[in-house]
C-alpha cells in the first residue's frame, strides 16, 4: 500500500513538473541559451583571427607581409572556414539583414585569403587593407542590427 502510495505521488509530481515546464518554455530556453552560446563562442574566433589580420594595417609593403606569411595565411583559412560555419550553421531565414551580412562577412574572408595567395598583384596590401576593413565594418554593422553591445554579457546591456 505504501508503495502503491508513493509510486502516484510521484507520478503526480513528475506530470506537474512536465507540465509546468512545458507551459514556462524552460525546456526551450536551454536550447535557445546553447545556441546563443555556441554562437556568442564561435564570433569570439572570428573576432580573434580578424584582429591578427588587423595587424596588417601597421605593415608598409608587401614584402613586410612576407615575414609573417604562415601566420596570416593560418588566420585567413580559420576565419574562412568559422564564417562558413556561421553562415551555415546559425543561419536566420527570417532575417534578411541579418542573412545579407554573414554573406559579406564571408566574402571579406574570402577575399583577404585570395588577396594573400595572389603575393603578384600590384596593391595587393592596400587591397587586403580594404578587405579587412570591410569585415570590420560588417561586423559592426551586424551588431548594430542585432542591438549587440561589443564589451556587454547581454544582448543589448552595456557593461
């Protein structure tokens, strides 16, 4: 009997809980945080491997590049491949913007790494100067969109 007894309580509590937790959408947040956070870790890369590209800009010629080709060329192959992986794994179909953006952030990475591997071209730090700062810009144009604070722990929420 007592047993009998316990085993209901429990499924009561356990239909309750269920219940509760699907009505609060806590089960869905969790989800929702994860992503946030894969995200939020996966743009952290990015940021990372753009701020070695932006050491370009203290560089006068090409040939200065040449002393530090491996690690560029190692930045622009991590950027490519973590922009493809944000464009494709945490796409938004409901946000254009949003869209257009991680496109032209791809393309910049793109760019910077054809404009790396083409060492013959006339210009070619003043163009991957240009690229990097387009990349710049797109990211900050994204947060804008996005009401993302660089420097904030929240969406939104200045530190």
């Amino acid at each position: 009997m007592v047993l009998r007894k316990a085993f209901f309580t429990d499924s009561v509590v356990l239909l309750f809980c269920t219940v509760f937790m699907v009505f609060t959408g806590l089960g869905l947040v969790k989800g929702d945080e994860k992503e946030k956070s894969e995200l939020a870790e996966l743009m952290c890369k990015i940021d990372a491997y753009s701020k070695i590209l932006d050491r370009l800009a203290t560089y006068f010629s090409f040939d200065e590049v040449e002393k530090e080709r491996k690690i560029y060329e190692d930045a622009c192959t991590n950027l490519v491949l973590f922009c493809k992986t944000a464009t494709t794994k945490f796409e938004r179909p409901d946000d254009n913007k949003y869209q257009e953006f991680n496109q032209a952030m791809l393309k910049a990475s793109e760019n910077i790494t054809a404009v790396l591997k083409d060492a013959n071209r006339a210009n070619s730090l003043e163009d991957m100067l240009w690229e990097t700062g387009k990349l710049r810009q797109t990211c900050v144009t994204c947060h804008k969109h996005l009401d993302i604070h660089i420097g904030s722990d929240k969406h939104g929420e200045k530190k």
